[in-house]
C-alpha cells in the first residue's frame, strides 16, 4: 500500500485546527478545536450525541447497538461539528480519532471516517489513544500544569494515572475486572433502577441508612491501587435478593453501596497519592477526578476530604469535559500534530490499548494472553 503521510513528515507549526471523533463507547461526538499552544487551546465545537435510549431496555451498553448508532450518526455528527465552529472543511490542518481502547464496532466506525475525511482532504490522520483523550480533559476546561495525579472513573474505565507530561504518563492503579460505572450500572439494573444506572443509585441512596447493609470492600489493605467491582456488584445483587423489595431495601442497598464505593475510591487512591508523590516529590500538588462516575456528589465528597488532608489541590472539571466528548480526542491529536506524530492511514483500530505499556506489561490488571495487555 502506498504511505500517503508518513511518520517523519514535517512538523506543523500552530496555531492550527483539528477536527476530533469519538466513538468508543456509546457518544457518537465530534470537536472543532484551534491549538495555539500546549495551554492555549479553543473549542470551536462540541457535538455528543447519546444513545442511552437506545441502551436503556438492556440496562447496558449492547456492543453491536453502539456499532449501528455510531455508523448511522457520525457523518451529521461531524458535519454539525464544522458548522457550529463556522469553518470549512479545508480550514482543518488534521483529522483525530479515537482509535482505541473501546468497543472495536463503535472504533471502526469513526476511525473509518476520519480515514475518509484525510484521505479526501489530503490532511494527516492522527490516530487517538481515548485514554490519553481523558488524561488531558482537564486542560480543555483551564490550564493544569503538570503533574497531576488522576482519578478516572466511568462506565468504561477505573484508573489512576500519574499525568506526567504530554506523551508521558505512570499507570498507577486500574481495576482488573469491571469499571466502578459498570458497578453502579449493573446494581441498578438488579434493583429494576433504569439506565444509566449511576444517578439513580445516587438517589436512592440519599434516602437509605449508609451503614444498613454490610459490603466487601474488595483490596482493603492491600499495598497497591488497584481496584476490583466485581464481588461488590455480585453482593448487591444477593442483597437485594435477600430482602424484601420494598423501597427501604432499595435505599438501603443504594447508600450501603454507595458508601462501600466511597470507602474503596478513597483507599485506594490514598495508596496512588504516595505512589504519585515518591514519583514527583514536591511537584505533587495537584489532583483531577473525572468521568461519569466523578457526578457522584458523596464520592466527590470523599475525594475532597482526602486532598484536603494530603495537601493536594482537586480539580473536578464540569461534566461536559470529563465524560466521554470529542474535544479530548480533538485536543490530543493537536498535541500529537504539533509534535510531528501522525498516522499512517493503515493505522488499525484497537480494542486494547493501555496508555502505560510498560506497566501494562509488566504488572497487568487485567486481561493478558494472546491479545496482550488491557490496561
Ligand atoms: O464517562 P461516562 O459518561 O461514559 C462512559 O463511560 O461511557 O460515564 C458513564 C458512567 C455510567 O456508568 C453512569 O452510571 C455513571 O457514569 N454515572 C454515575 C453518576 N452519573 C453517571 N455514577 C455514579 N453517580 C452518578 N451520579
Ligand atoms: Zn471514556
């Protein structure tokens, strides 16, 4: 196949801009974003649309659901995109898109498009890890120096990475089974709460005794920070099995749970905390929670208790951001555009991708065999 833009093409020099795509999980987005330098950026445009309706009947995200959405949204997604930032497709000097770790259906689909746009355009792909998206949001909302130690839980994923540096970043912790969002989805989706499950849950908790019903803590005391969801989900689902199903179980249950995520989130990050400070000592100083779970009023309650105590600032960045949108995506690949780090057009669409390959490698969370690393 004949390379149309090759890794060592020249550098592009800012201000530019970039059109990113997001279709991992279940929002079919597109950005506009103008890169001036590395914290000094400009939104154009931020188009997301949703697909919980289409997801709620199976209380879950349906892979092959999200795959057929993404297909049929994207192209009006895209074209949304650039008339709300006012542009013409030629003004963009590259085309980002996520292209893993996510569900593969949803990954093609918008990579395929941006592929499409390059090619037509004759402008550099930039391929996105979608974790690296994450792990900048929360420039898109305010300069952050780095270092930051972050927090991201959603219903894709639960890991704590130290952000280092553009292109640099430390996995500390990640969960080696299900992601906390999955954890209050699939509760939800036992107690008949409807999808997404999260602020459900929330509600219901507000109403119920946090200390009713008695739940594991899964890697109490244990000297990492990983996580792991699976054994609480399962013991939500045996206490609601247990109990009478009214709707003082159900509160009960909620705030028992929810309290158990809180107790978890903050062990677990405190060990991350060390971690983070040994790596940048007195450069420690700053701490970012994102991701849909990061709604959560009483787990954010907790983290700020935390930091307050570890004399960390926390950044929690407005929702739009730290849930999943293509600005991210928009943002990452202009950085990568800046750096000269551009894609192949036969660049593949990855289901696994972990940000920390080294880590991933040498201690992985979760899933490893033939198909490598996860997380
Ligand atoms: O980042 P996000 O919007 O996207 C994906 O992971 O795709 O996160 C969605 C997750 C869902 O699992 C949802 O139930 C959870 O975030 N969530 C919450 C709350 N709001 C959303 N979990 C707990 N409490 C909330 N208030
Ligand atoms: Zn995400």
């Amino acid at each position: 196949m004949t390379t149309i833009f090759s890794k060592t093409a020249t550098t592009l020099t800012p201000p530019f801009l970039v059109l990113g795509i997001e279709s991992s999980c279940d929002e079919t987005a597109a950005s506009v974003l103008r890169y001036t330098k590395e914290d000094d950026i400009e939104i154009l445009s931020s188009i997301i649309a949703s697909q919980d309706e289409e997801h709620a009947p199976f209380g879950g995200v349906v892979p092959e659901i999200a795959a057929r959405a993404h297909m049929q949204k994207i192209d009006y997604i895209i074209e949304a995109a650039i008339n709300d930032a006012n542009i013409e497709y030629t003004d963009l000097a590259g085309i980002a898109a996520t292209s893993g770790p996510g569900l593969i259906g949803g990954v093609i689909s918008g990579l395929l498009a941006a592929k499409g746009l390059a090619l037509s355009l004759g402008r550099p792909l930039l391929a996105v890890n979608h974790l690296e998206g994450h792990a900048l949001s929360p420039r898109l909302a305010a300069p952050c120096a780095f270092p930051y130690l972050l927090l991201l839980v959603s219903g894709g994923h639960t890991q704590l990475l130290s952000v280092n540096g553009l292109g640099d970043y430390t996995r500390l912790g990640s969960t080696v089974d299900d992601a906390a969002g999955e954890a209050f989805d699939k509760s939800a989706k036992v107690m008949g709460l409807g999808f997404p499950g999260g602020p459900n849950v929330e509600k219901w908790a507000a109403k119920g005794d946090p200390n009713s019903i008695p739940l594991p803590r899964p890697f109490k005391g244990k000297d990492h920070a990983d996580f792991s969801f699976a054994g609480l989900k399962t013991a939500v689902a045996r206490a609601w099995e247990a109990s009478d199903k009214s709707d003082i179980a159900k509160a009960n249950i909620c705030a028992s749970f929810q309290n158990a995520v809180g107790d978890v989130m903050r062990e677990r990050t405190l060990r991350a905390i060390a971690m983070f400070k040994s790596l940048h000592g007195e450069l420690a100083k700053r701490f970012v929670v994102a991701g849909g779970v990061a709604a959560n009023k009483a787990l954010r309650a907790r983290l700020t208790e935390l930091c307050d105590t570890e004399g960390l600032s926390l950044l929690a960045p407005p929702l739009k951001f730290c849930t999943d949108n293509a600005a991210m995506i928009a943002l990452a690949g202009a950085a990568k555009l800046a750096a000269g780090d551009i894609d192949d057009l036969d660049v593949a669409a990855r289901p696994r991708w972990p940000l920390d390959q080294r880590a991933a490698s040498a201690n992985p969370a979760s899933g490893y065999g033939k198909k490598g690393p996860k997380s």
